[in-house]
C-alpha cells in the first residue's frame, strides 16, 4: 500500500471508534424504525399506509433536493478547516432555506396528480423540510468535529420519542393526522437539541453570507445532488406509479413488501458496506493498489452468498412470512414480495460496485447509470401498469432495471486485483448449490417454517463447504468485517482465527 493510502494507527482506531458508534446508533434507530413500520402497517390498514408510502415517496425525494448533497462536503471541508464551520453554518442556511422552499412547491406541485387524502398529507408532511433543515445542519456541523456520541444519542432517542408520540396519537385515534404530527414535534426537538449543541460549541453562522464558501459549496454538491435524487427517484417510482396508475389501496401492498425489502438491503448490505468502507478508501490508491480490487472482487462474492439464499428462501415463503406478519389484510403483498426479493438480492451485489466507483471518485459514470436505469425503470412500470393493472407490473419493471444498472456498474468497474472470472465462477457454483437446497425447502414449504429454513439452510452450508465456493482469503475477510461491527468483541469469545485485525 502506498504512502498516501497509509493511515497513522491512532487514526484507524479513531476512524474505527467512530464507524462502531455510528453503526451501533444506525442499528438501534433503523431497528426500531424497521419495527414500527412491521406495527405500522397492520394498525393503519392498505389504504392508509399506501397513502403513507405515496407521501413518503414524495418525501424522501424532496428532501434529497433541499439538503442538496451538501453534507458530506460540509463535514469533508469542515473537518479540515474547523474555524470555518460558521461560514458553512451561514451558507448553508441560505442556500438550503432557498431549495426546501422551492422542494416543498414542487412537491405539492407533483401531489396535484393524486387524492385529496394525498395532498393533504404532503403539504403537513412537508413542514418536517424546513424542521429538518436546521437539524441535519447541526447533525453535518457536529459530524466534522468528530462529536458521534452525541450525535449518536440525539438520533436514537430522536426515533424512539418519534415512535412513541405517534403509537401514543394512534391509540388516541388521530391516524395518520397523529403519525405526521409526532414527526413535526420530534424533529422540533431534534433540531433544537442539535443548534443547541453547536452554540454550546461556540460554532455559530457567521454574516454576511461569504461568496467563496457558497459557490464552491453549490457547485460540488450539485452531482452528490442529482445522483442521489436519481437514486431514491428510482427505489420509490413505483410507489408513486401505482397509486397513480392502481390506487392507494394496491401502493399499501407494495409498500408493505418494500419494508422487507429495506429490511434485508440495510441489514446484510449497507452495515457491511458502511464497516468496509474506511479500509476500501485507504486501499484504493487511484486503483492502483491490487488490494482495492481484491477486497471488492471479495465483497462482490460475499453478497452473491448471502443474497441467493434469502431470495431463495423469502420466494419461497413470501406468504408464511406476510399474512403472519402484518395480518391477513396484507396478504396480497406476498405475491408481490415473492418478485420484489430478486430485486433486493440484485440491489445488493450492486451497491457494492456503487460504492467502488464513488472511492474512486467517479461519480459522473455512476450518475449516468443510475439515470439511465430510472428511465427505463420508470417507462416500464407505467407500460406494464397501464396494460397489466398488477402491482406486480411493478416489481418486474425494478428488476429489469436494476438488471441494467448492475451490468453498467460491473462493466464500468476496473481496479488492479478485480478479477470478474473468479466472481463469475462462484456465482456458478452458488447455482448449482441454489437447486438441491431450493428442492428442499419446497418439499417442506407447507411445514411449520423452521423446517424449510433449517433444511435449506443446512444444505446451502454443505454446498458452500464442499464446493469451495468460498476459500480461507474469503473467510478471513469475513471475519474482519464480523468482528470491526457492533458485537466484535462478544464474537471473539467464540471465533478465533489467525488474522491481524488493523481495521
């Protein structure tokens, strides 16, 4: 490894210290969002929680347009130059004030399309744009200074006071009405607490606005920006289709089968990602480091090995999974899950290659990709919607997608080490290994669930083991990013193995 890419050993342990808090904080809150939204959706009913994700949809993509990217510039520059912090303050209350109100008219602009239960809800919604603003600017501000703890805290106990109020309004018989409103009082409190922090810092805006702050700001922001609006315009499309196109009622099937769907991306993909990530940036070297090419090619294989099984497994139970689950009323959503979790594996091998190209600071082909997937994405739901009437017209449409984005991105992709061959190699043995145990489990399918679990299970490992699908380089990478996670030190007890663990 170069020089460059070499970091100091009380940096990595900072660097490592503050991926477990973040991580740790990560899991507990999209754990307990993950929970409610499991508690959600049968107390609301189809009907009430399509309207749910069609205004959550419009949300998440609004947001991407008021915060602008700018975050992560904030905390690389801020990070740099901390006496600057109140410049960036400055800047970005201007700029992002300007673009959350033009996001909130645009959003509104979209809803017109839609009920008026829908527009109701996106216009109270949309409040939480400005409430958030100022929350997410002491979140950024906080995060260059190193504060996770802190930041940390406010998160979790942000989500829980959220959860709480809305589970408290619910029962009060309030609805949707009551769930949109914990999140307006939640975020106020998020928010003061986070300025708070920061004036308690002595870091405050700092007027007149400075020109040669906001400008550079804008414009490197501007590809973060778009990239991720395409990103999140592309998962949420279909949502916002098909209340258009089939009604709410159908949008809270697949809404409710898009939560297992996030579930399974941010559990065995991103938290895997988000721990590789600082050892992937310091290998990548421009890609001239075979290391950065090794690890991806290893990551790669490594989500090939956990998606098939779950998309194997979650197929072939989809209905033992949601009628149990979110009640009876939800049963539709199986027909609909037993697609959407081919595209949650696909997704998975993806975002590997996306966060490869992002290291090595190719942003520009990645938004090309990402741009040309939602297009076809988009085109294809509206064809298959219109002439089908299947939510299920969806979820074809996002594979096929996908399908193209994920072949854009491994195509795209080149470093010193990655070795397509070797990927290609274990993904045909994951498939032959994929036959006996899918036989398997649908022998056992009508069984009590466990069976075809544990049956499946243990001869996808058999498979794995005797065909040398993974070999020792694998496994020890495996247990680097077990133990560098929250838990590590617990896992240690029980599983050893001769591997220097630096990160």
């Amino acid at each position: 490894m170069s020089e460059s890419a070499s970091v100091s050993g009380s940096d990595a342990r900072r660097a490592a210290r503050n991926i477990s808090v973040l991580m740790f904080a990560s899991i507990i809150s999209k754990g307990a969002l993950y929970l409610w939204q499991l508690v959600l959706s049968p107390w609301l009913g189809p009907s009430e929680y399509g309207i749910y994700g069609t205004v959550g949809g419009l949300m998440v993509n609004a947001s991407a347009v008021a915060s602008f990217g700018m975050g992560l510039i904030v905390i690389r520059d801020v990070a740099r130059a901390p006496h600057k912090a109140g410049k960036y303050w400055s800047a970005m209350l201007l700029t992002q004030t300007i673009l959350a109100l033009f996001a909130y008219v645009a959003m509104n602009g979209v809803a017109g399309g839609y009920s008026d239960a829908v527009r109701a809800f996106v216009a109270l919604a949309g409040i939480n744009l400005f409430i958030d603003l100022f929350g997410n600017m002491g979140y950024d501000l906080l995060l260059a200074r190193e504060d996770m703890v802190k930041t940390s805290l406010v998160e979790i106990v942000h989500i829980l006071l959220r959860i709480g109020l809305a589970l408290l309004a619910l029962t009060a018989g309030w609805g949707l009405l009551g769930v949109y409103g914990a999140a307006i009082a939640s975020g106020l409190l998020r928010s003061t607490v986070l300025v708070a922090l920061n004036l308690r810092a002595g870091v405050r805006p700092e007027f007149p606005f400075d020109r040669s702050i906001g400008r550079p700001l804008i414009i490197n922001s501007a590809p973060l920006a778009l990239s991720s609006f395409l990103t999140l315009a592309y998962q949420h499309s279909d949502k916002l289709l098909t209340t258009g196109i089939l009604g709410e009622r159908v949008t809270g099937y697949l809404t409710a089968a898009f939560v297992i769907n996030f579930g399974v991306i941010e559990l065995f993909s991103t938290s895997v990602l988000v721990a590789a990530y600082p050892l992937l940036a310091r290998a990548c070297d421009e890609g001239n480091n075979p290391a950065f090419g090794t690890m991806i090619e290893k990551l790669a294989r490594y989500m090939l090995i956990i998606g098939v099984p779950l998309a194997l497994g979650i197929s072939i139970l989809a209905d033992k999974i949601m009628s149990p689950l979110l009640g009876e009323a939800y049963a539709p959503s199986a027909g609909i899950l037993r697609l959407l979790i081919w595209y949650t594996a696909i997704t998975m091998f993806g975002n590997v290659f996306s966060k490869a190209l992002l290291i090595q600071n190719r942003q520009r082909r990645l938004l090309l990709i990402r741009g040309a997937g939602l297009t076809l994405n988009v085109a294809l739901t509206a064809l298959l919607l219109l002439n089908w009437g299947d939510p299920r017209g969806a979820v074809i449409a996002s594979i096929v997608g996908e399908i193209l984005v994920v072949g854009l991105l491994v195509g795209g992709f080149s470093a010193a080490g990655w070795r397509s061959r070797k990927v290609l190699n274990s993904a045909f043995r994951l498939l032959i290994v994929a036959v006996p145990t899918a036989l398997a489990m649908l022998a056992l399918r009508e069984q009590f669930i466990l069976l075809p679990v544990l049956g499946g299970a243990v001869i996808y490992l058999a498979g794995i083991i005797s065909g040398r699908v993974l070999n020792s380089d694998d496994w020890d990478l495996l247990y680097r990013l077990a133990v560098s996670g929250p838990g590590g030190g617990f896992l240690l007890r029980f599983w050893q193995r001769d591997v220097e663990l630096s990160w």
